[in-house]
C-alpha cells in the first residue's frame, strides 16, 4: 500500500453526489489523499500497490466527472435501467438446497461440512495488516 | 422511570401522535411516586435526567423459502444443507423476491398503523466478514416498504402495578432484508466457520423512533410488538432461537439540553436482559457523566453473567457501507383495489387493500373483545395475553364450565397463575388441566363444595396424582353439609353451648356474629358455607331462642 499525498485536493464526502472533484476544491487538481487510498483499501480490499495505480484512479474519476457536463436540474434521476420491468414475484416453494458437497468442493479448507474462512477474517487487526 | 415521563411528556407532545397523549398524562402523575432516574440525591437546583431508547429490531420472516431463492427457512439442519448456489453466491446467480415475504412485510406493515409505499427499492449493503459470501447484503435503505407507523402497548402504572396505561412509540420504517449466515469462532486453531443456511433468509428490520425512555417501556414494547407478528404469523418472533433480535439506542440528557452521545447495546436475547441492560446503561451514562466523564459512542454488549454492558471490539472509526442501488431488482411496485391493473396475473401483483381485509385479529382487538364478552378488567386481557398459552387454558376452562366467566378469570389469573409463577411453570408444563380445572369450578358452582374447600382440591389437583376434582372432593370429604337439618342443630348446640357469645351478638357487637360462625363452623369441620350458618344463626337468633328446631 502506497501512496503520496501531494496537497489536500478532496474536500467532497465520499460517495457525495458529485464526485471526487467538487466546486468546492477550487484547484481541480483531482489528487487523491492516502488517507482515502487507505480508507478504499480497507473497504474494497483492493490494494493500490503503486503510484501508477493511484494515478490510474484519479484519471478514471476525472473521466466520470465529465458527466457534470450534463445539466440534470429538475431531472429525476434514473436509479435503474431496470425501472420499467416487472419485479417478478416467486411463490413461497422450497426448490433448491441440499447440495452441500457440491457447494464444499468450492472452499480452500473443509471442517466437518462447514465453510473454513481464512484465519481473522472477522476481527479489525486483519484490515490493519 | 417516573422521572424521564416528568420531561417526557412535553417531550413526546411535540410530535405525538392524538389520542394517547392523555394517557401519558394519567400516567405521569400515577408515576410521580416512583424513583427517578439518578445515581445520587441531586443537589438543589440540579437538573434531572432524561433518557431516550431507540430500538432496531430485526424479526425473522416466517416463510418456507428464503427472501431471494428456493432454499429452506429451517432452524436446526445440517450446516450448508439449506443453502443454494444464490445463497453461496456463486458467480451468474440472481435474486429472484419471495411474493410471502413481501406481504409479510405489507401485513406487518398495516398492523403497525404504517404508510405502505406503493413503490419500494432494494439496495445493496457492503461490508466484509465470513459470512456474508457476496460481501453485501441486499435491503431497503433509500426507500423502504412501510414508513411512519406507531406500536402501542399497555404499561402497569399505580400503586401496586394493576392498572394499565397505553404508550405509543412510533415506527420511524419497516423493511426488507437478507440475513447472514452464522460464524463459529474457533480460537484455539484460529480459524472460524461458517454455515450458510441462514444466509438469505427474509427479515424485517423495524426501526422505532426513540420515544422509550426505560427498560420497562422498551421491553415492554418488544412484548407486544412479539404477540402482533405471531398473531400475524409474519414472524414466530422468539428471541431465544434468534428470529426476534433487537439492539438498543441508549443515550441520557437534561430534558431541555440536546440528546446525548448515544451508545448502541447489542446481545440481547430474551426480553428481560432487554430491559436488565437498557437500565444497566442508562445508570452507567448517568454516572459516568456526573463524575465528569464522558460518553463514547461505541457499541457495547451486554454481559448476562456481570449483569453489565462492556464494549465490544471497536469498529474501525464508522462503517461506510457504500450502498448503491440493487441492479438486479426492478422497483418493488405494490397495488391497492383502485391501481390493480385490469387482467393483471394475480400471483405476480400485491394488493395492499385484500390484504388488509384478510389481517387477523390482533391482540389488542383480542383483548377488547376479552373486555366486553368477559366482563374482565383491561389488566386481566393483558395478562392473558402476556402469558404465554394462558389465553388458550383460559378459553378451554370456559368452554368446559358452567361456572359465570369472572369466577374463572378469577381462578386463572390468581390461583392458577400464582401457582404456575410460584415454581416458575410455563402454562404448558402445568399439571392442572383446563378441564380438571372446569371440573372443579362446577363443583364450586353447584354449591358442592365451598371455596376454600376449593382452594384444597386445587391444591390436591397441583400434586399430579392422576385423581379427579370429584375423587378428592369425597376421599378428602370435603363436601359441603347439604343436611339443613343438622346443621341447624349443631347451629343451636353451639349457641346453647357459647351463651357469653350470644349475649354479645344480642347486645349488638357487630364482631360476635363472625365468632359464632367460626364456631359453628369449626364443628362441622369447614363443611358448612359461611353465608349459611350465619342466615341460620340470625333466624334462631331472632327467635330469642324461643323456637327450637324441629
């Protein structure tokens, strides 16, 4: 994990509405701090390796904000292309299971019919590696 | 909790929904005399404290198959045999929503007073842990199903708790999610497993507003809001197998400063450890801010065996779940009589308005009927109601019995029940059955035996033996004297024999009468009915002994 922090160019919430760059950071450098590389790298479990990959990123956001080009005031926005079908309903019947050999094949380790998840999978220390 | 409904209701009225209100204020001055919330006698001129309880609760949808694929919803199975290629998320797998599971949600949605959004979304919930195989968990954070509904419950108020008082705390939203799959730690080879079939089973998380301020109220809230979904049958909601599971909100302020920090309890699994660890924690802010501490928010659990809320391992600062719209659902599109479209397949549509006819009867309603056609206090359907299966005995015994149904609320609610409490029964495991209990009320009905002759057989009944009311009534003899004539005789054998007693009765002393009767009644060994000797007494005692008997 590795990245450089040149100046604070990210003032907008993560996930806000309008991106990484927001009007708020009047530069519009598009740097992204390592304090967010480490908070991404802890929640997608990705690992930017290199300065390379953090720059990758920064074009990539700066590609999506080209989308601010569009003038959305009053548009509803679409949350789904799925929007006009149908929610297919499915009637209460029990028709699948029963196939936990075939599902155990899949995993690394096997104890007794359960699932052997990777060791500290579920404790704060793992993230901190 | 008296002290927090003194703030409360100014508190609650802001935004309160009608009708309740004066209620609270009967309540508030019934409470006045209870103790208030505080560590230590407050000085003069020192605030009070108030304390606000929001709780989540998540009900485990009572359905065959899971929320978004065919496996099966069973409690104890072999682990991973009820698990699909979904629930395992494998690659190319789909969610594909249960129609049970969406009006479970509708239906609780209705008996919750809620506003049923006719459009619903699903989205996803990110986060990492063993078993959670997708790495989100698909539920209703943008729009969820049911919004803006109230859970009413009934709280014992006054001196000796018998009177019942309604309290409204509302439901901020109902809905729609998965539920993980279930980790077993196994720390001595550092290694954790995990079984699936719970994975992708349906849950409703209710969110109430935080309107509780004390363990009582909170607990007393899930209690009811339990007996709505089983009377629904949308949920079995038992907390002990983990299909009720609430976490609680718990933060103290002055009344009229701003909220508190607010610390989340988790591990809470039966309804008394609820209410135990809202307590613990609402003592534990109040003190840790009175000596000038201050209050984290954190997660804590409860710790059964300390009887104390600790922290649990600290999360990462906070939880970003990064939820994004579930790109593989379509808007949740529900309908009413006048939306439903014409010719529309009537297994993929979902009618709020049938399926608001078809909601049974509720508990409240229950208990009003109980009201009315029993003639029984409010308290007495809340306790019958609150017990679980006591309902049911009450309604077999009046089936069976001719006796008059306030006898039998009576017998139920006193004698039965404080036995049952007495050696910690639950109704099913009592060794007295509804119908040997009718049996022996129509005994007591008939005048067969007197009361506290009952109270003997009852007694008799508790021991299990095998024998009937009837047996034991003759092999104990504890049949009333049905001889008149005899006992007029022992009633004048007794007089002749007390003659100080009986001048004190003619003198007018109003407690020589009740002498008599013991007497008389001690001679017949408890056979005779009070209310009778007594008409005998008072005639032969107006005779002046003049008019001996035949």
């Amino acid at each position: 994990m590795w990245a450089r922090a040149v100046w604070l160019g990210l003032r907008a919430p993560l996930g806000g509405r309008r991106g990484f760059t927001s009007k708020a950071d009047p530069q519009g450098s598009g740097r992204v701090t390592a304090e967010v590389i480490e908070h991404l790298e802890r929640l997608a479990l990705v690992d930017f390796g290199s300065r390379e990959a953090v720059a990758r990123l920064e074009k990539a956001i700066a590609f999506a904000d080209r989308l601010h080009a569009v003038h959305t005031d009053g548009v509803e926005p679409m949350e789904s292309v799925l929007e006009d079908r149908c929610l297919y309903l499915r009637s209460d019947n029990v028709v699948e299971g029963n196939c936990a050999e075939e599902l155990l094949q899949n995993s690394h380790r096997v104890v007794e019919e359960y699932f052997v998840a990777p060791p500290g999978m579920c404790c704060p220390e793992w993230f901190n590696r | 909790c008296a002290l927090a409904w003194v703030y409360g209701v100014s508190r609650h009225r802001r935004g309160a929904p009608t009708g309740s209100t004066s209620n609270w204020i009967r309540g508030q001055s019934s409470l006045a005399q209870q103790p208030l919330h505080t560590a230590r006698k407050p000085r003069k001129g020192e605030h009070k404290w108030a304390a606000v309880v929001g709780l989540e609760i998540h009900a485990q949808i009572s359905s065959n198959s899971k929320l978004f694929s065919g496996s099966q919803v069973c409690f104890a199975a072999p682990p991973n045999s009820l698990v699909s290629f979904f629930d395992a998320s494998l690659p190319g797998t789909l969610p594909v929503l249960n129609r049970r599971c969406v009006e479970a949600a509708v239906m609780t949605g209705l008996a919750l007073n809620c506003h049923i959004n006719k459009k619903s979304l699903f989205d996803r919930k990110h986060y990492f842990y063993a078993d959670l195989p997708a790495g989100y968990q698909i539920t209703q954070q943008r729009l969820p199903i049911a919004v803006n509904g109230s859970l009413t419950y009934g709280i014992c108020v006054g001196k000796r708790q018998s009177q019942v008082t309604t309290r409204t705390v509302r439901v901020k939203q109902i809905q729609l999610e998965q539920d993980s799959g279930k980790s077993l730690h196994d720390d001595l080879r550092s290694q954790t497993l995990v079984d699936l079939n719970r994975a992708g089973v349906g849950l409703l998380e209710l969110v109430l507003e935080p309107d509780l301020s004390c363990g009582e109220e909170a607990a007393t809230a899930v209690r009811e809001l339990q007996l709505i979904l089983q009377a629904l049958g949308t949920s079995q909601a038992n907390m002990a197998e983990g299909q009720l599971r609430v976490d609680a909100n718990v933060s103290v302020h002055h009344p009229g400063e701003p909220l508190g920090v607010r610390t989340e309890v988790k591990n809470l699994n039966s309804i008394r450890f609820l209410a135990k660890a809202i307590d613990y924690e609402i003592q534990r802010q109040i003190k840790e801010l009175e000596n000038g501490g201050e209050i984290l928010n954190e997660t804590r659990s409860f710790d059964y065996k300390l009887g104390c809320t600790v922290p649990m391992r600290d999360k990462e600062g906070k939880q970003d779940y990064r939820f994004m719209p579930e790109p593989n659902l379509p808007p949740l599109l529900l309908y009413d009589a006048t939306s439903l479209p014409a010719g529309a397949d009537s297994q993929q549509v979902i009618n709020i308005d049938q399926i608001r006819e078809r909601l049974p009867e509720l508990p409240s309603v229950t208990r009003e009927r109980l009201v009315q056609q029993y003639e029984m206090l409010p308290e007495h359907s809340f306790t019958l109601l609150n017990e679980v299966g006591l309902l049911e005995f009450f309604q077999n015994v009046i089936k069976e019995t001719r006796a008059e149904p306030k006898k039998v609320t009576s017998w139920v609610l006193n004698t039965f029940l404080g036995y049952l409490k007495q050696q910690n029964l639950a109704v099913r495991e009592s060794p007295v059955t509804a119908s040997a209990l009718a049996e022996l009320l129509d005994l007591l009905d008939s005048k067969a035996i007197s009361s506290s002759a009952a109270k003997q057989v009852f007694e008799e009944l508790w021991k299990h033996e095998g024998k009937t009311p009837t047996q034991i009534v003759s092999e104990k003899k504890l049949e009333l004297m049905q001889d008149q004539e005899a006992l007029e005789q022992l009633c004048h054998s007794v007089m002749q024999g007390h003659p100080q007693v009986v001048m004190d009765v003619k003198k007018g002393n109003p407690r020589a009468i009740n002498r008599l009767i013991g007497l008389v009644r001690k001679a017949t060994l408890s056979r005779a009915d009070p209310a009778v000797i007594k008409a005998i007494l008072e005639k032969q005692l107006s005779c002046h002994g003049s008019c001996p008997p035949a």
